[in-house]
C-alpha cells in the first residue's frame, strides 16, 4: 500500500489489524498464562503495576522461549525452581 492513497475503508482495515495483532501478541499471552483478566482488583494503580510486571515478564521470558519452547512452559520452570526466578530478576534489575 505504500505510495498509494488509502481508502478510509483500508484505513480502518489496517487499524483493526494493528490492534488485532496487539491483542494477540500481548493481552492474551499475559491472560493465559498469568491470568490478567482474574484479576479483582478495580485500583488503578495496583492494576496498572501488575500490568507492567506482566510486560517486563514476557521481555524476561523473550529470552529463554528457545530454551523451554513456550511461554507455559517457561512459566512452569519458573513456577518449580524458585531459585531460577530469582536469579533472572537480580539479573534484569
């Protein structure tokens, strides 16, 4: 679509897959394997620094998907060997 005039058609098409991709991407990996979306808590700022724990989780586990193949089951390592989490925290500070 480059050097071209868009439609307002194509504009929302293309908005709508940005944000498509956005929800795919982000939201959802941080609801299934963290459970954003359990979350009850309606302060702004409780949900807002979880949020941005969730984010800096993935950048962490960006790192290691080679290693352990998936997202759940970096999660998983992480959940059984206490030490290993902490380590990658100390790491990452």
């Amino acid at each position: 679509m480059e050097g071209k005039e868009l439609s307002p058609e194509q504009w929302l098409q293309l908005i709508r897959n940005h944000w498509g991709g956005i929800e795919n991407r982000n939201h959802w990996r941080r609801d299934a394997c963290w459970g954003e979306d359990r979350t009850r808590s309606r302060n702004r700022n409780i949900v807002g620094a979880l949020a941005l724990l969730r984010n800096a989780l993935l950048a962490i586990a960006a790192d290691h998907t080679d290693t352990y193949g998936s997202l759940p089951a970096f999660s998983e390592a992480c959940e059984h060997d206490t030490s290993f989490a902490l380590r990658l925290i100390r790491r990452h500070l």
